[in-house]
C-alpha cells in the first residue's frame, strides 16, 4: 500500500534526523559519480509569473527512486495562497513500485535548500563575521538565516527587501528567530557591512554588482535561465566559485551567466568535492568565495529517505 504522508507528519519526523549530515552524504555521492540525475524538467509561466521544477533521480545500488514536482508563483501571496507548493513521489529501485508520496506543499525543497546554505557556510564562510546579510524577504530568506544559527557563530543580520511593507513583515514574523535583525533597502549596506550574504530573490536581473575582500556569497534564488542574482563579475573576481552541480550550471543559476561573460568551468568546484576533502575549501579569511546552488535532485532523494526511515 502506498503511504501518503502529509505535512504535520513530515514536520514532526524532521527534527529527529541530522539533517546536515544526510545532505552532505548526498552531495558527495553526486560528486564521485554515484547518482543518476537527468536534466531538470521545467514549466515557466509568463502570466502570472511562475515556474514548475521536476527534479528526479537514484543513487546507484540503493533501495529508491524519487521524482519531485516543486512549483513557485511568486503573485500568490496577493492571494493569500503559499508561493510554493509541490511533493515528492518515492518509488522501490528494484521494481517500479511506489512506495510513497510526501505530500509536503514544497515544505522538503524549501527546508532541503535552507541545509544546502548551512553547508556552504560551514564550509566556505571566513572565520570571524560580524554581520549575515540576507538579500530577499520571502520563505528562503527566513529558513536560510533560520538554518545557519547551528554553523555560523553570529546572531546579527541585515536583510535587504525592496519595499519597507515587505521588510516590516519579516521583522515581524522572526522574532522568535534568536537573530538581532535590522532591515535596509539600501544594497550597498548589506555588501560593506556583511560577510556573509545570501541571496533568495528569483530577480532576472543583477541584484549585487560589487563585493568585498573576505565575503563568501551563497546564491541560492537563481535556479532557472532566466534569473540572475549576481554580476558576472563577482563571479570572475572571486577566490573560489562553488557550484553543487557543474552540469546544471552550464544551463542555470549564476556560474551559467558568468559563463558567457569568460568564466571557465576548470575554475569551478563541486560542493561534494569541497566536503570529502578532495579539494580545499576557504583557505583564507580574505578569500572572496561564491556558492552558486541550483538544487540537485540528490538532495531530494536524501530528504525523503530520512522522512521513510522515521515512519
């Protein structure tokens, strides 16, 4: 019989599992050729604005397959409906059987790419920060800076909005957060007071064009063709330029704009590299390090079978 797990069941299994531990397993296995990941099937919509990702895949010699449909229509909340939605589907590996839908309303994506920021802090942040910027105001820019309370040893954040309402907001629904937080919608405040930003906006458009000595930036909103965070020259500037997986960088996210613009995919480093130890990581505070993350479908298959493994 298929299990159809719903939302409050997912949220109440999650905190038993170390969820750090099971992404990074996965992010290795991705990058030493273990897991089978196709290219990224994709719905956008012009009107309104929106777009359906279908991520899928297995890991070699293991018990599962999983296909993930994840959506975001970013108008929906002059609706009062969530911008994401979506669910995981888990099939048996040795027979096509279905074993179980998540029915987590986009929840396991979101949380699965909170960890992939905590990771990449963990990894490449400089030692010694002052201040975490956080560059949007939606459901990532509260779960990235939520995630990172257990990696990075600062309490104090700057989060950039466009509008004020937006930013009241926020303020608002974070104050349980255990973060002194402080609100601009000057840029430049969160690139010379920051050094560590993340960026969770779906802009089409640069939103930072300039960045300073020691700041490692994880980017995290530029997940289809068309969106664009960063400058390509940050990106050309930096020490050290992250991707979690260079395959889909080529065609997404910040290193494929960066691309174009002389960057040569020799320089780039896969995060599961970073974390076996197969190549060095931030080897200096003054480093300039940029993670670019477009969601690998190996996450996906890690969270679902540490949800099936606490049924």
């Amino acid at each position: 019989m298929i299990k159809i797990v719903d939302l409050s069941k997912i949220k109440s299994i999650l905190p038993k599992v170390d969820l750090i531990n099971e992404i990074e397993k996965g992010f290795v296995a991705y990058s030493n050729g273990e897991v089978v990941v196709p290219p990224v099937g994709e719905l956008s919509f012009d009107s309104p604005p929106g777009d359906v990702h279908i991520k899928y895949g297995y890991i070699k010699n293991d018990n599962i397959y999983v296909i993930k449909i994840a959506s975001g229509f970013y108008k929906n909340s002059d609706f009062d409906l969530p911008t994401g939605n979506g669910m995981i589907m888990v099939f048996d590996q040795k027979n096509g059987q279905p074993i179980a839908v998540l029915n987590d309303e986009c929840y396991l994506t979101d949380v699965r790419t909170a960890i992939a920021g905590a990771i990449c802090a963990k990894y490449f942040a400089p030692k010694n920060i002052n201040r975490i910027g956080i560059i949007g105001t939606g459901v990532q820019a509260r779960m990235q800076l939520r995630y990172l309370k257990g990696v990075v040893d600062c309490n104090d954040a700057l989060v950039w909005g466009r509008n004020s309402d937006s930013l009241d907001i926020y303020e608002n629904d974070m104050e349980s957060s255990e973060f002194a937080i402080s609100t601009t919608i000057n840029l430049d405040e969160v690139i010379n007071d920051c050094q560590l930003i993340v960026t969770c906006t779906p802009s089409e458009m640069p939103l930072i064009n300039s960045v300073n000595e020691g700041t490692h930036i994880t980017a995290m909103g530029s997940d289809t063709v068309q969106k664009q965070e960063l400058d390509s020259n940050i990106l050309l500037k930096a020490d050290l330029v992250i991707s979690d997986s260079r395959s889909q960088s080529i065609d997404r996210g910040e290193i494929h704009h960066a691309l174009k613009d002389g960057l040569g995919m020799n320089s780039v480093v896969e995060l599961g590299e970073v974390i076996s130890n197969k190549i060095n990581g931030r080897t200096s505070d003054k480093q300039i390090t940029v993670a670019d993350l477009t969601g690998v479908a190996v996450q996906d298959i890690q969270i679902a079978k540490a949800v099936l493994s606490h049924l």
